[in-house]
C-alpha cells in the first residue's frame, strides 16, 4: 500500500469535469522511473436502496505512446457523432427541432 506522500507525488496534475450524476477525473501521474501517463476515471453516483449514496468507479490508463493513436480515435469519434447529430436534426419536421 502506497502512503499518502507517494501518492501526492505521482499525482502531477487532475482535471475535474462534472457531467451529471458522473464525474470525470483527468489525471496525469508519474511512475518511480519518472514516466508520466494520464488516467481517466469516471465516477457515477449512486443511491442504495436504504437512501445512501456510493460511487462507482471506471478508470483508464493510458501511456504516452498511445496518446497520438488515442487523441485520432476520440477526435474521429466526436466528429461522428457530431455528423449523425445533424442529419438528425435535419431530418425532424421543423416543429421538433430544439433551439441552441
């Protein structure tokens, strides 16, 4: 088990961004040889049934020399989903097209 100073110093950097009920963590960490990659973790919260509240955890690592073949797969992606967003709202009368 790391201690609390380790974990302080490979942590480098966290990018928080809400979206939700989730939460989405950018974190760029170190290795003990002074490597650095990024992990993304999304944290969803949750309601037991008894009314308290848990969190689950998904998190992604990712090394330096997969940023290049990640950052191309994320920005094709995005701009698919941006191309079929519009030709679905050409595609609705004009009656059910929302205002942006």
């Amino acid at each position: 088990m790391r201690s609390k100073s380790h974990k302080e110093k490979d942590e480098i950097s966290s990018i928080r961004v809400r979206a939700g009920k989730r939460t989405y963590f950018f974190d760029v960490r170190s290795t003990r040889n002074n490597d650095h990659f990024l992990t993304v973790t999304e944290s969803k919260r949750i309601f037991k049934e008894d009314g308290s509240v848990d969190f689950i955890k998904h998190k992604l690592f990712l090394y330096k020399e997969d940023f290049e073949k990640f950052r191309e797969a994320l920005d094709e992606s995005i701009e698919k989903v941006d191309s079929l967003n519009a030709e679905f709202s050409e595609q609705k009368p004009p009656n059910q097209r929302t205002a942006e």
